[in-house]
C-alpha cells in the first residue's frame, strides 16, 4: 500500500465521523421537541457504516461473467480503501408518550410524544465520533511526516 493511499483512507474516516457527528447533533437538538402524533414526531437517526473494499470497487464474477461477491468473498484477499456512509436510518424504538393535558400540543386525550433520543448514548456517541475524527487527523499528521522524512534520506550524503 502507497502511502497516498492512506490519505484517502483516512479521508473516508474523517468523512463518516462528520456524518455521525451531524445526526447526533440533529438529534440532540430535537430530543425536546414535542408532536400530537406518533407520525409528526421526530425519531432519533443513526448513519450505517460499510467498508469499502478494493475488490469489490474492481467487480468479482464467477465463472459465468456475473457479479457474484457472496460466493468469492474471502476476507484475507480483500484490501480495505476505507469507509462508506451507506445511509442515515431513523430509530424504531418507541417514542415517549406523556401525559400533560396542559401542553399546548397534547391530543385530544392530553398526550404528547417525544422523541426517541436517548441524549446520554447521544453525548457518548458525539464523544466517539469526535475522538474518531483526531485520530484520523493524527493518522494523517503521521503520514506527512513519514513522506517529509523519506525525502529527506538522500539530502545527507
């Protein structure tokens, strides 16, 4: 692997850890809204990771000439070119109904729904991604200086 290819690597890091970072402060910024409705109410949104591997950017076929990754999968022959954001998927745990007749939005029965954000596993998933992202940084500080040493071997003699 050429040391060019680790800033890409890195590059995709840094990129999914802004988008992990973004729907955790969307959904920490909505934990406190409040709908009438199950179907009005925000729902807590998690992106999904997958890594993106050499040989699957290239295609496998099998004997046929059709793409077939399942069958020729074999982790030890993949190289790995970093990470993918496949999509933001929106929570399916249950919303929080509370009852309080005197909020302006309660339903005809006095409910109101909150959303399902859990704003405690929110701060330690910020806090993740966010520690992510300057390792990612770091791994690319290093490379610099590996690349800026390598150039530098021929200078002594």
């Amino acid at each position: 692997m050429s040391l060019n290819k680790i800033f890409d690597i890195a590059g995709t890091g840094m990129n999914a850890q802004s988008v992990r970072l973004n729907t955790t402060a969307s959904n920490l910024a909505n934990a406190q809204s409040v709908s009438s409705s199950i179907e009005e109410t925000y729902r807590a949104r998690k992106p999904v990771f997958a890594p993106m591997l050499e040989r699957y950017k290239q295609g496998i076929t099998d004997s046929h000439g059709f793409q077939n990754p399942v069958t020729s999968f074999n982790p030890r022959d993949v190289a790995g070119e970093g990470v993918q954001v496949l999509g933001i998927v929106e929570s399916n745990q249950e919303l929080q109904m509370r009852y309080e007749p005197n909020h302006p939005m309660a339903n005809e029965e006095g409910y109101v729904f909150y959303p399902n954000v859990n704003v405690v596993e929110e701060m330690t998933d910020m806090l993740a991604a966010s520690r992510s992202f300057q390792t990612n940084v770091e791994v690319m500080n290093t490379t610099k200086q590996m690349m800026q040493r390598v150039l530098t071997l021929g200078q002594g003699a």
